[in-house]
C-alpha cells in the first residue's frame, strides 16, 4: 500500500547552521552528529529553494517499492511496459511505475546472458549474490520543485529513503539523471546501490527532466507526470516553452505537430546549473532526514538532528550526471559531498596550458575538447565514416532499412566531400578520410566499430541537435539550423500522431531527447518537405548537420558564452573520487572527458588529489546495447565496474582502505557469433587491481601517461 501527503510549510531562507561535528567526521565519517547535544534542537526548514509542495508518499514494499516501482526483478526483465488501466487517461502511480521500469533498463544490459540477475540486478546483494529475491525495497519518496523563483526552473527533487535507513548511522548517495532524462534517471546506475546500502538516494533531473511541451495543444507535463493545459499549469509545469500567444499561433499553422523539449528550448543553458542542482538535491535530503528522524519539538514541527555536512555523502551517477557529480564537488563549499564515484561522466573540461593527455608514449593533441565540438563534428562525419570497408561488420542499431542506410552513407559521403570537408573520390577513400578526421578529433582507435551505431540509433543527432539548441538559448519556433521535433508519419514525413499523443506517456518513456516516445528530429527544409532528418534529403540533411557544427568552429557568441560557463575546473578540493569510463565509448571520447579531467585534476589539487580513474577495455557508453548483435560480442559491461568502484569507495570511506590507483583494466570480449555470444562470466571481467603494474596510468603535472 502507498499514502500520499503535500506539505506546504512556509518557506523560510535556509538556516545557516555549522558543521559542529567536523571533528567527530574525521574518525567516524558514517556516524551522523545530532544537533541537540544539551541544546534544543532548531527547527527543520524547508530549504529556500523548494517551491510549492513537498509530495511525501509511502511505499510497502510489496505492492509498490522505491526501487523496481512494485514489478520486482522479474517485472524489470519483461520486455513489455506496465500498462495504463485507461490508456488514453493514465494516473501517477502508472506513470511513476513506467519511468522507474523503462529508465532503470536503459542504463544497463537487461539480458540474463549479459549479466542481469547474475551481476546485477534486484535480486543482487552488494557482495554480487543471488540473495534478495524479488529485490523490492520499502521506503518513504519525497518529490518537490527546486525554483529561482521565477517559476521557469522547476527542477525536479525526489529522496527515497529505504525502511532499512539507520538514522544512527546515516548516508546519503546522490542520483542525478544521466542523459536529459526525468528524475527516476540514474535508478539503476546509482540509485539500485544506494538503496541496498540503505541509504537516502538523493535524485535531480538537473532541470533537463524530459519536460515536453505539446505546442499544437499546449499541453505540458507536470512534476508526476500527468498533463495539463500551459495556462492551467503555470508554473507548476516541468517545462512550458517561453512563446508569447502570437508567435505560437503562427508556429503552429506553419509548423503543426511540433514539441518543445525543456533542455532543448528552456533558454536557460541548464547545464551550467548542474552542480548546484547536485548540491541541492542532497540538502532536501538532509532537509528529509530531519524531517523523518529528527526529534519532535512541539507535537507537530521536526528539529535539526542531522547538520550540514554532519552525513557521508556519496555524489554518484553517469554520463551528464557523473559530470554533475564531478561539478557539485568542485561547487561544495559546505562539506555537502563527502566523496564522488562516477561513470562516463560528460564533462567539458577548461584545459589549463600544461594539461596533456598520452597513449603509449603519443600525444593526443585534441584532448580536452568540449561536447558543441566533437559532438557536431562526429554528426557530420559518422554516417560517412560507417562506409569504411574495415567497419563493415559493426553492429546495425536502425530500424531503417540497410539499402536506405548504405544510400544515406554513400550521399553524406558526397556531400562531405563537395564541401571540402574530406578527401576523395570514390566512397571508399572518402569514408576512411572521414574516420581519420575523427581519429584527429581525438576518437579512440578502439570505438571504430561504434561509429556507426551511435549515428543509426540516433544518439549523436539527437545530443547534437539538442545541445545546440541549449547552448545558443534557442526558442523551438526559432527551428534552429531547419530543425524541429515533430511527430512523423511511416513515410518520414512531418504529420499529426497516428494514434494517442506521445504526451500521455513521454513522462513513463521519454529520454528528454527527440528523437523519443515517437517524437522524431524533423529537418524542415526536406526536398519535399518537413521529414526525419534521415530521410529529409538524400544525404540526411547534410546542410542542418554542418549549420550545427558551424555554431561552434564559427564562434557563435551564445553557443561560446555558454560552453564557457558549463566547463569545468579538475579541482575537486581533495575528495576522494573515483572515474569509471570505456576505452571505446564513442559517445563522449575518453580522451574529452575522463582523461582530460585527470589531467586537469592533477593541476588543480596537485599532490593532494584522491582521484582514481579506471579505464576500461572494450567499454563503450551504452550498457543497454550489450544484448544487440555485435555489441554482445565485442564489448563488456562498464555497469559491473561502476558497481565495483562504489563498493571501493564505501571501503574507504567506512574502513580506510586505500582506493586502487589509476589504471587500465583489461577485460575480455564474450566473442563468438553475433547475437549468440556466451554468456558473461567472471573471466571476461577481471577486478580492478590494488597493484596495476604495467597497466598504471601515470599522472603528474597536468600530464596523464595511459598504456596502450
């Protein structure tokens, strides 16, 4: 059973308490310090930030869980959605049950074959057991908006605290959605470990949340889920597009059928609010705790038991939020964050002058690089690239026929080199110009057979189109480039939903970048009007894709302006962090994010950094494709790493035991037949080692020396 409660208590500036218990941190960094040692306690306040109501809702456990949403492991593994009781009307509880169900399933390879219910999963005890049946948990959720004040922030608060939380003994792990996602974003990447740690899981969606504005309808999504009108909503809405009456009416005879996604179009650059966001979430968790353990004061009002700093907090989480994670660190001046442990993390690193990242002896000169770069770049190139002869055997992740797809490859080819772009005259030579401008644009080696599918499955479109939009501050009726997001008919073409609206479920399914929940990348300058950009023009709107790269190689101000302050610094004041990526992620290039943060971190902290970075052989950005044909065999699970790297921290953080140092972790691939690969075991996965020998990264003075 589950009961929901709204609080609405007065908002209150947030007090301005000391960490009275620093001394008592140093030796017993698990044990929360009271704050009514012979003093009466004061009065847990809302934090200033919070606007509106606090949802509270509890959960048995049984029927409904923190975790798994009341499906257990086995609901978690069917490849079919829970479903709505009125299709076309669902409530919360169902949308709530469908995000936590398709978020947790995207982060991890779900496959028994893969891992699933072996090494992780519900029923997967912390010391990678078979032990916890179902794997359910019961607890108390807090959900909440985090506003400026303005009412156009909204970003969305939840704490889960498991029955199992020892108030005596507190912790706190952080969750911030990777991806655009909604709230439930990282459940299965950091929130699945904290809660059988029974610790408070403190989740954000860092303001990018998967809000979608239906621009036809005006309908918007609100902070459960469910929809309402933009006018009836106000400012309790995820996201509503800031368009004035006029301006929409004209969009929508012109451009009917379109969507206003909140990272996108927010015109607030919300990335560079990620660590504060970070940071926020874990003081409504720590407002959360008081509220649930603190000693009553007066029959109904909570005191302060747990003070800032006074709880181990562990910021954790993957892709954008390990780089949010990574951010709130070097934001913290409270002594919020106690340690970080984080995965792929999407980070645009401000590369100090003396910062260098080698591999076997070589300079990589374009590391360090930030996402409005490569990312446009590898947009452009990639479909050109994946008609290299030598890749001719990576994984087809489209749904998209192969005929259309070798036409749109050999067309961007062409187009490619009529702008001089690559070099070349037949397709052959072109496309391996293409793939050795990526390796120059600092693209391992080792991510060839991913160039591919991350352009067919959409991924690299889709992150381009989306964070060009939130660079440059663009409204969706500015069509940034020729691009919209739009429903598309089976054709391509731009046209009205078949059947339901996506809205009724982008909340359950959505990812918060198009294309998503069938809403698609439209280019509106088709050769015969608006289409998905893959079939919009023979080259698959070749002009939209190098418009994009052009923001950033031809020094838009605003795109500049707001990669500038997304960046981050490498100064992670000394706390204990541990970086988990894969040598072959093609999404976000190791060389950009992960080894050019541990370049720049070793200036910043200088001899007094705690930072390990494991780098992973034969690991690549998506866990979820594992299971796909060519994927099973070569690439191994980065998730069982990142899980194994948590396991370490807590080992630090509770016992003292030194992290592993800096290394390379050679893995092996599953091989045989692709899509029948054997199944994972432990010796394709070796541990992370205390003595790396050979396979040490080196780093000093701004220099990072990796093995090859």
């Amino acid at each position: 059973m589950t009961h929901d409660t709204a609080n609405a208590p007065q908002r209150h500036p947030a007090s301005a308490l000391t960490a009275a218990c620093a001394a008592v941190l140093a030796t017993t960094v698990l044990a929360g310090c009271n704050a009514d040692d012979g003093v009466k306690p004061q009065a847990n306040q809302l934090p200033a930030f919070v606007a509106g109501d606090v949802r509270t809702t509890t959960y048995d456990g049984s029927t409904d869980d923190l975790l798994t949403g009341g499906l257990g492991k086995t609901g978690l593994a069917s490849a079919t959605p829970p479903a709505f009781a009125n299709a076309a009307s669902p409530v919360a509880a169902e949308l709530r049950r469908l995000a936590i169900w398709s978020n947790y399933r995207a982060l991890v390879d779900m496959s028994i074959n893969g891992g699933y219910g072996r090494f992780w999963g519900p029923n997967v005890d912390l010391a990678g057991n078979d032990t916890l049946g179902e794997g359910k948990i019961a607890g108390t959720e807090y959900l909440a908006f985090a506003d400026d004040g303005s009412g156009t922030q909204n970003v969305s608060l939840l704490v889960q605290v498991p029955a199992g939380f020892d108030p005596a003994h507190p912790c706190i792990v952080t969750a911030t959605s990777s991806g655009s996602r909604g709230v439930y974003g990282a459940i299965s990447a950091a929130g699945e470990w904290g809660l059988k740690r029974a610790c408070a899981v403190a989740y954000t969606d860092k303001g990018t949340g998967n809000g979608a504005h239906e621009l036809a309808t005006d309908t918007v999504t609100l902070i459960d889920g469910t929809l309402a009108s933009a006018g009836s909503a106000g400012h309790r809405s995820i996201f509503t597009a800031n368009v004035g009456a006029a301006t929409l009416a004209a969009y929508n005879r012109d451009f009917p059928n379109r969507y206003a996604f909140k990272h996108a179009h927010s015109q607030q650059n919300p990335e560079q609010n990620w660590g504060k966001d970070t940071l926020e979430a874990v003081q409504f968790a720590y407002w959360a705790l008081n509220q649930q353990f603190g000693p009553l004061l007066d029959g109904s009002r909570r005191g302060v038991r747990y003070l800032p700093g006074s709880i181990s907090t562990i910021a954790a989480s993957v892709s954008n939020g390990g780089g949010a994670s990574l951010a709130a660190a070097e934001q913290d001046t409270q002594g919020w964050i106690t340690a970080v442990v984080v995965g792929e993390p999407q980070v645009n690193v401000n590369m100090g002058a003396g910062a260098q990242v080698r591999e076997g002896g070589s300079a990589i000169s374009a590391a360090g690089k930030p996402l409005a770069d490569y990312m446009t770049l590898a947009n452009m190139l990639q479909p050109c690239a994946a008609a290299a002869s030598e890749l001719a055997t990576a994984p087809y992740l489209s749904a998209l026929p192969h005929a259309t797809t070798n036409s749109i490859r050999a067309a961007r080819c062409s187009s490619l080199a009529a702008a001089g772009v690559i070099s070349g005259n037949d397709l052959q030579s072109q496309a391996s110009s293409a793939l050795a401008q990526l390796h120059a644009a600092g693209y391992e080696t080792d991510s060839d057979f991913l160039q591919a599918p991350m352009w067919d499955s959409q991924a690299v479109p889709a992150v381009a189109a989306t964070y060009a939009n939130a660079y440059t501050r663009s409204s969706a009726t500015d069509n940034l480039c020729g691009f919209s997001f739009g429903t598309t008919n089976a054709s391509g073409a731009a046209a009205a939903p078949a059947g339901n609206s996506p809205m009724l479920n982008v909340f359950g399914t959505g990812n918060g970048v198009p294309p998503t929940n069938g809403i698609n990348l439209v280019y509106n300058a088709g050769a015969t009007g608006a289409a998905d950009h893959r079939l919009a023009t023979s080259d698959a709107s070749y002009a939209g894709a190098a418009c994009l790269h052009a923001l950033w190689t031809q020094g838009n101000p605003a795109m500049a302006a707001s990669v500038s302050a997304v960046r981050v610094t490498g100064k992670l004041q000394n706390k204990p962090t541990i970086i988990v990526q894969g040598r072959s992620d093609a999404l976000v290039p190791v060389n950009h994010a992960s080894r050019a943060y541990l370049a720049q971190n070793s200036i910043a902290d200088g001899a007094h950094s705690q930072l390990s970075f494991y780098e992973i052989t034969n690991g690549q950005h998506f866990d979820a494709f594992l299971s796909v044909a060519g994927f099973d065999t070569r690439f191994i699970p980065v998730h069982y790493y990142y899980l194994q790297a948590l396991n370490l921290m807590w080992d630090r953080l509770t016992r003292g035991t030194p992290l592993p140092p800096s290394q390379v972790v050679r893995t092996t691939p599953r091989g045989g037949v692709p899509g029948q690969a054997p199944q994972l075991a432990a010796a394709n996965l070796p541990p992370i080692a205390s003595v790396p020998a050979a396979n040490a990264i080196h780093v000093a003075n701004g220099i990072v020396d990796i093995p090859h």
